[in-house]
C-alpha cells in the first residue's frame, strides 16, 4: 500500500460514525511522524541502560532507591470524613448517571469515573501515594455502623487475589462491554460493587479492602512507586524504594503482571493489526457486540501469557546465575518491579484521550444536570481537538508518550536490578540473572512504542 493510500485509509477511519467511548484515540495522528526513528531511539536507551548495569558499581544503584525513614503520620478522623464526601459524591453520580443526560460527554458520572478515577487517580497513585486511603467512599461509614468484630475471617494465604480477578472482570468491562460509559449502565454497576464491598467489609472487617477491593489494591501497588509514604513504613527516597523495602508475594506479583496485560492489551485491541487477525475490516468496524468474544479471548490470553512467558524468564535468569533462589520468590519479587512500565504506558495510552475527556468534564462541572447552566461562569466553552490537526502539537503528544514509555523501562530495569541485588546476594549474579529480564524489558519497550504507534481502526 502506498503511503497516500495507507494516509487516506487512516483518515477514513477517523470519520467513520460511532458511539464516544471512554477512551476515545487520536493517536493516528502521530503516524504522520516518523514514529520508527523515536522507537529506535527509545529502544536503544534501553539497550544502554542494560549494558550500563555491567559497569557502574553496586553502591550507585543501591542510592537510586535509597530510603530516609520518617516520623508515620495517623489521618484516621480526616480520612473518615474525606471518605464521606466521597461517598456523598458517588451518590449524587449515581443519581447523575440514573436520571442525568443520556450523553457519556455531557454526565458526571462517566466523565468523573473514566476521566478522573482510572485516567488521573491512577496516573497520581505512582506519584503521590494512594489517593483511596482518601477517597474511597465505604470506610467512613464503616467506621460509623461497625459491628465491631468481623463476622469471618479471609482464608489464610488468600493474598490479594480476590482483587485480581475483579482486575479481570473490569477489564473485560472495559474493553468487550458494548457501552461502557452509558451513564445508566455505569450507575447500577457502580451501586452494585459499592454494596457487594460494603457487605464484604462487613463480614470480612477492614482487611476486604486490603485483599478484595480492587481501586484501594490498584492505587496500593502503583503507591509502591511513590517517592514519599506517610503511613508505616514511612519515609522518602527514590522512586520505587517500596518495592525494594516491603515484602512482596506471588499473589502481588501476579496482580502487577495482569494491570501490565490489561494495558497493554487495551493497546493492541484498537489497533489494524489486532482486527486483521480477528477478521474485522477496521474501516467497516462493526461494532464492539460484534467482537466481544474475539475482545475476552484476546484479553485472557494476553494476561495468561504474560504471566507464562515472564516466569519462563524469571526460571532462565535463575538457572543462568547458578543460585538456588526459589523461582516463586523471584517472580514475586520481580513482577512488582514491572509496575512503573505499567504506569507509564497507562498515562501514556490515556494521554490523548485526557486532553480531550478533561475539557467534557470541565463543561460538565460547569453544568452537571445538561440544563444550560454555568456555575462555574466558563462559557463560551468549547470543547477543542484543534491540537491534533498541527504537525507541532502532534508532535509534543507523540514525544511525550514516546518518553514516558522509555522512561518507565529503564526505571523499571534500574528496579528489577536493585531487587535482584537483594535476591541473590551479589551486584554480578543480580545483572546475570536479570538480563533475560531486562531483553524482556527491552522487547516491550519496542512493543510499548509500537503500540502507540500503530493505526487505530476500532
């Protein structure tokens, strides 16, 4: 094909009718860049940082995550109160979503969910620490109507994988549902999980949150990112330093693993290649009820294979480094240090769409019942996507996911290594036995970049 048709056929997609959805992409713009030259650069950044591993003393990656221990801080009568507004907000959403606009771009609760909770809440969790200690609307009341002791108790071992496989379920909410961001829809499952979680923490007592509740797991494990923590352990050091100081286990592992697959299936499903191979034309897209078993089969498989291939790797750098450290605490281990690529693509793959989705929800703010006020006195306002027509905007978007993704593999790689150190004992055998790790690591950053890259079709 050449290069005016493979233009032209990008831009029919583009105009092609559909429904909004939560995560609208606008990343074929960017193909008009010459996106292979920043994937080899961003590759090659990669490649350096690996082969730097072999030369730069243990002391100078230990100090990239060192860690000053501070005074822990208690907010339990702030939290209580915090997470009563938040509960007060959720309700006032779900009446939203019940009896508001029928336009996903015109309600709160859509907007509010998609936009700010998993866009940005998740985005600043690896930053700020975990904003759902906060903001979670169930421990307020809790605390008010706690019978006291729990009715039951969580099955011993039982980790967090409660919260995986509701990870799973959103996922396919996300991705195969029809109408994700129907107002309606959204409303009786945002209402359905609150009391199934209301009712859990009941018989369970707080730890439900802790194993079960998939937002308070979700910003828990990209919090182990963040540079300050304020409950105990607490401290401030370089970024990640919680992975290397807290205790991980096979369950988290796997938890990081699949909130890596899902994004980066949640990539790859949108674009040309993926509906080559389900056999959808992507300028005659039919619709998503049309792909939802071809969408659940992909996304399982994407997550069961990650899972595969990235333990086969843990077993190859094991059985190169000559060690006797056990495979499942290694993988435990160093799935976590998979989280800042999971991060960064999540910000990255969400990049385009924020630009947009935010300008929706300040509108909406401004008026929350579609009834033409202005409260927050903005108008005129329009709703703009004028910076994906200039080659300039284009650009600063496209670099800007470009090094997120690049930033967060080499951060991940300076992790894994620190963790390794740890593991087995030695700064040589940790970047022996991490390096088919880190051609993994170097494969996904292609993969990553790629992903961005690529013309979206659905």
């Amino acid at each position: 094909m050449s290069l005016r048709n493979f233009l032209i056929a990008v831009n029919l997609a583009v105009l092609l009718p559909n429904h909004a959805w939560a995560h609208v992409s606008e990343q074929g713009f960017a193909l008009l860049l010459p996106t292979g030259a920043y994937i080899s650069a961003g590759v090659a950044v990669v490649v350096v940082t690996v082969v730097s591993l072999f030369l730069v003393p243990e002391s100078v990656v230990r100090r990239l995550f060192a860690v000053r221990p501070v005074t822990p801080r208690r907010f339990d009568q702030l939290t209580r109160v915090t997470s009563m507004m938040s509960f007060a907000v959720m309700c006032f959403g779900i009446y939203l979503g019940l009896f508001g606009s029928r336009d996903p771009l015109s309600n709160l609760l859509p907007l509010g969910f998609w936009t700010v909770g998993w866009i940005v809440l998740v985005s600043l969790a690896g930053f700020v620490g975990n904003l759902w200690i906060w903001l979670n609307p169930w421990t307020g009341l809790y605390q008010m109507m706690s019978p006291g002791n729990a009715l039951a108790t969580l099955p011993k071992g039982i980790g967090v994988w409660p919260a995986t496989l509701t990870l799973l379920a959103f996922a396919g909410f996300l991705l195969a549902d029809p109408a994700p961001d129907d107002p309606a829809r959204l409303a009786y499952l945002i209402a359905g999980y609150w009391v199934l979680t209301f009712v859990g923490m009941f018989i369970f007592g707080p730890r439900w949150c802790d194993q079960a509740e998939l937002g308070h797991v979700l910003l828990a494990a990209f919090a182990r990112l963040a540079p300050v923590r304020m409950h105990a352990p607490a401290g401030i050091g370089g970024p990640g330093w919680q992975v290397v100081s807290r205790p991980a286990t096979i369950g988290l592992g796997a938890f990081a693993l699949m909130m890596l697959g899902v994004g980066s299936f949640d990539g790859l499903n949108e674009t040309f290649w993926w509906l080559g191979q389900i056999g959808v034309n992507p300028l005659e897209f039919p619709g998503r009820s049309s792909v939802i078993g071809a969408t659940l089969t992909g996304l399982a498989v994407s997550v069961v294979g990650l899972a595969v291939v990235f333990g086969l790797v843990v077993w190859i750098g094991i059985s190169i480094s000559r060690t006797d450290v056990s495979v499942l605490t290694a993988y435990g281990a160093l799935a976590l240090c998979v989280m800042p690529i999971a991060l960064v693509y999540h910000m990255a793959h969400y990049f385009a769409s924020f630009l947009v989705s935010i300008q929706y929800t300040i509108a909406a703010l401004s008026d929350p019942f579609a009834l033409g006020a202005d409260y927050l006195g903005i108008q005129p306002f329009r709703v703009t996507t004028g910076f994906f027509n200039r080659i300039d905007t284009v650009r600063l978007i496209w670099t800007t996911q470009a090094g997120l993704v690049v930033i967060g593999h080499v951060w991940s790689i300076l992790l894994a290594h620190r963790v390794a150190t740890d593991l087995f004992g030695d700064h040589r055998k940790a970047a022996i036995a991490t390096l088919p790790l880190s051609f993994f690591m170097i494969a996904y950053t292609f993969l990553g970049l790629w992903l961005l890259a690529a013309p979206k079709g659905a």
